[in-house]
C-alpha cells in the first residue's frame, strides 16, 4: 500500500541524510572585527542573523585587536630565545578568548554554540612551529555541531600537529583556517570580514580616489596579496585558487557587498584592464656575487627565506626577501662565502591586472607615466599578470598615485560586476 506524506520530508537535522538542502558559510572575523566586547557581541548577532537564514554557520575568529602581539611582547619579555613549541601554546591562546566569548554571547541570544580550538576542530598540521602547514581536515566534530543545530566557532590560525603538538600556522593565518574549513566542509563561499569594504584599486591611505573592486581573479588576488595588499593572506588566497573556495571579502561594519574572489571570467579580461596598483616598502633587495645560483637559494630554502623576486645581471644575483626575514637572510648569506650586500632604501610598486594578457602597451604607459615624474627604476619583474618595479621608497606613494591615475582607475567605467 503507498503512504503519502502531506509534506516534503526535509531532514529536520541537517546533515543528517548526507546531502544537505542548506548551506555551509564559513566566516572569518579579523582582530580589529572582534577588539573589544561589544564587537564581540555584534559578531555573534551576525553570525546568529546568518544562521536564521538558513545557513549552517561556521566562525573562524581571530585573537582580539593586538593581543597576538602582546603575546610575542611577553614571551619576549620571558626569553630571547623561547622554544617554538612553548610559544605556540602561548600564541594560540589568544583566538581561543574570542571563540570561548563570542559563544557566551550567542548563547545569550537564545541559540546553540560551540568553541572549538584548532584541534578540536581536526585541523591537523605538519610539526613546523610558527609556519605549520595543513596536512588534513577531520571535520567530523564540526558536522556533529552542525547537525545539532549550533553554530560553530574556531580559533583561526591554529592546529595539531601530526606529533600532537599544538602548532600555530603563521602571522595572518586565520584567513587560511577560513579558507581550509570552507573547502574541507564544501562550503558556498568563504566570507573574509574586516576593518575594509573590499579590495580596493590602490591603499586608500594612499590614494584617496582609490575604487573598491566587485571582482577579481585568484591570479590577480594572489599578485595583490604577494605585492603588499593586506587585507587577504597569500597562503589563504593560494588555498583558494587550488580547491575553488569562493572568497567575500566585506567589511565586518556594514552590511553592503565587498570583493568577490573567484575564478577567472570573461567580463574580467574585458572591463578592466588593470585592477589594482599595490606596493610595499617591507621588503629588502639583496646583492650577491660569488655563490653558485643553485647553492644561493638551497641556502635560503633552508633558512625558510620567503624569496620574491629573483633578477640574474651576468656573475650578479639580485633577489628580494621579507623584512621580516632579514636576520635569517644575512646569516644565510654570512655563511655562503660570497660577497653580498643589501638595500633597504627600495620600494616596490605592482600593476596587476588579468586584462593584461591580451592587452598590449601597459609597459609602455606605465614607464612613460614614471620618465614624466623623473623616476628610473631600479629593478623590474614582470609576470603574465603584473608589472613590478622599484624605486627610492620616498618615490613610491608618487609613483602609485600617478599610476593609479595613468590607468584611470578611480572611473568605474571599466568596473566588473561579480559573478
Ligand atoms: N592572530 C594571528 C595574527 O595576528 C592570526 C590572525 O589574526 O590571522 O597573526
Ligand atoms: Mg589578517
């Protein structure tokens, strides 16, 4: 005999019959989002709004306002020299305080929450402290809270090492911790909010007519992100790219659309020719002669240098490298046996645009429009997407502002709708 049911079945636990009807969104909330209580609150009312949409919600949260900073201050204050793994257990403390806080306040708002650190999570990590690479996701406890109703929050930039130690993932990585949940769970998108509306077409505190973009590439993120924009961490934008995570980009004090990030599309190769000019003045460029090429960067790989840009001008070896590595480097190079040198009076300004590719002339325009300000670069480095150069750092901001009106980007005529 058939049985009709008078309404469609919907699985009242989500999850719970494989394929869910809802949606996963995982929403990654940045210090400055989650400074202070009553930012802690608001988080926790959006993330509860979001979850009575329908959604199966999961907050990836950074520590709050400069607390990982102040963690390094007192670890400083301790030892010169404290051990990796200590400081790890030191560091990630502090997005464990805003996850365990943010859920106090969810709770208060009459639903279910659970704070979870990065190994209660089942982010599992290589042993590397302080750079730890994601080796897995074992989402499993995650899908237990979700199914039960209850919205999720995990402390960003944070796992368990495969040695079941707790590893912490580098500066700015819960924007990766974001992005591998997103992928690990499937989830629709991955929301980056934070103290900006988006990614903008130049820094803002440099260029006052700077545009917020609709949409831009993971190629075209990830120059961004390696040439000085800091608003996504390019390990994140690169974690992306390889599992087709759609990122939001938002500000996390309004509710008006950001910057998508997503796959390359043909309005984007036909808008807009050049999406953003970025710069940075964190990096040192370095000077080698007399160290065999292949010995120079095994060298540098070891030291765990990040290497940018690498230029060979015959016996001379020229590359650049993060400040922040700078102790590193020149013990590196100290060791090498050849003679070196290094300048940190450079900056360094990208043009980064997909459009690019089937546009010529963007070389042309860009060092005319720099022989006008009297400006020779000292090193260019160019790839499919970008054109990269350095000058004197006092000449950056005045490179960039007439670059940024060279290619007219305060017009939104050439702006792309998202996807
Ligand atoms: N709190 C960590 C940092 O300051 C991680 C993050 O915010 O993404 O680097
Ligand atoms: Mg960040």
């Amino acid at each position: 005999m058939a049985t009709r049911a008078d309404y469609e079945p919907v699985p009242a636990v989500a999850g719970a019959f494989g394929r869910t009807h809802v949606g996963t969104v995982v929403m990654k909330f940045g210090g400055t989002s989650v400074a202070d209580p009553e930012r802690l609150k608001a988080v926790a009312r959006r993330l509860v709004a979001t979850s009575e949409k329908g959604n199966r919600v999961v907050a990836v949260l950074s520590a709050m306002g400069d607390t990982t900073d102040h963690l390094h201050d007192l670890a400083r204050q301790i030892s010169l020299r404290p051990a990796p793994r200590e400081l790890d257990m030191l560091v990630s403390v502090g997005e464990r305080i805003s996850c365990a806080l943010a859920a106090m306040a969810i709770h208060d708002l009459g639903r279910e929450a659970i704070s979870l650190t990065g190994s209660q999570a089942g982010i599992v990590t290589d042993t590397v402290h302080g750079k730890a690479k994601i080796v897995d996701v074992r989402a499993r406890r995650i899908h237990e809270a979700l199914d039960r109703g209850a919205i999720v929050l995990v402390a960003g930039f944070q796992g368990v090492s495969t040695t079941f130690d707790v590893t912490t993932l580098g500066r700015g990585a819960s924007d990766l911790t974001a992005v591998a949940l997103a992928a690990a769970l499937d989830a629709d998108a991955c929301e980056i909010y934070t103290d900006v509306e988006g990614v903008y077409t130049g820094d803002p505190r440099v260029v006052v007519q700077a545009r917020k973009l609709h949409a831009v590439s993971y190629e075209e993120m990830l120059e961004m992100a390696a040439s000085g924009a800091k608003v996504l961490q390019l390990r994140s934008v690169e974690l992306a790219r390889n599992h087709g995570v759609k990122l939001h980009v938002r500000s996390a004090f309004a509710e008006a659309d950001g910057t998508w990030v997503s796959e390359e599309d043909e309005r984007m190769l036909e808008k807009a020719m050049i999406s953003g000019i970025t710069h940075t003045v964190e990096e040192a460029v370095y000077r080698v002669e007399g160290v065999a090429t292949a010995d120079l960067f095994q060298a540098l790989a070891d030291a765990s240098v990040n290497v940018d840009t690498i230029i060979q001008i015959g016996p001379e070896i020229v590359f650049s490298a993060p400040a922040e590595d700078r102790t590193e480097t020149c013990a590196t190079l100290d060791r090498t046996g050849g003679t070196w040198s290094e300048n940190s009076d450079l900056g360094k300004v990208s043009i980064v645009g997909a459009g690019m590719k089937s546009h010529p002339g963007i070389a042309a325009r860009t060092f005319a429009a720099l022989a006008d300000l009297e400006l020779e670069p000292a090193f260019i480095s160019t790839s499919p997407i970008k054109i990269a150069f350095y000058v004197p750092r006092e000449e950056v901001e005045r490179a960039v502002k007439t670059l940024h009106e060279t290619f007219d980007l305060a017009t939104a005529t050439a702006e792309r709708e998202h996807a």
